[in-house]
C-alpha cells in the first residue's frame, strides 16, 4: 500500500512566495510539491481561481484543462446559464 500524506485541517499550507515563509527549511513545503508532483501526473487537470493546478499543467506539457471556476453550465430546468 502507498501511503499518501496529507495536511491536518489545523494546518494552512504554507505558500513559497509569501514573506513570512522565507527562510523555513525546504521540507516544509512538501506538501506543495507532492501536490505539484500528483497533478502534473495527470491527463487533465481542473482547477480553481486561485491558478495552482495551472503551474502543474504548465510544468508537465500537458493541454488537457479546464478553469472549473469560469466554466457557465447550462440548467436545462429553466433554460438559463
């Protein structure tokens, strides 16, 4: 079995170009690479506003995306977008 770590909901993850993280140790930030890592696996990609599965794409090559958050859906119970 592949065991897959995870961060505890107490923990917000750290982000690699904010101020306050300069400095800490690079395995602190695991984490964000085993994510980057995962997704830039991956045959397609949909990610939020915030862009970070978008590094991931663009690290691996891969064209297969979608921005879920500026994707329109139509509702076919009353004919809107």
């Amino acid at each position: 079995p592949v065991r897959v770590p995870q961060l505890g909901k107490e923990a917000d993850p750290l982000h690699i170009d904010a101020d306050k993280n300069q400095g800490r140790a690079p395995s602190d930030f695991y984490q964000a690479f085993v994510d980057i890592f995962i997704m830039a696996k991956a045959k397609c990609l949909s990610y939020g506003a915030g862009s970070f599965g978008k590094f991931s794409i663009m690290i691996s090559g891969n064209s297969c995306e979608s921005q879920h958050t500026k994707t329109v859906c139509f509702d076919s119970r009353n004919s809107t977008r």
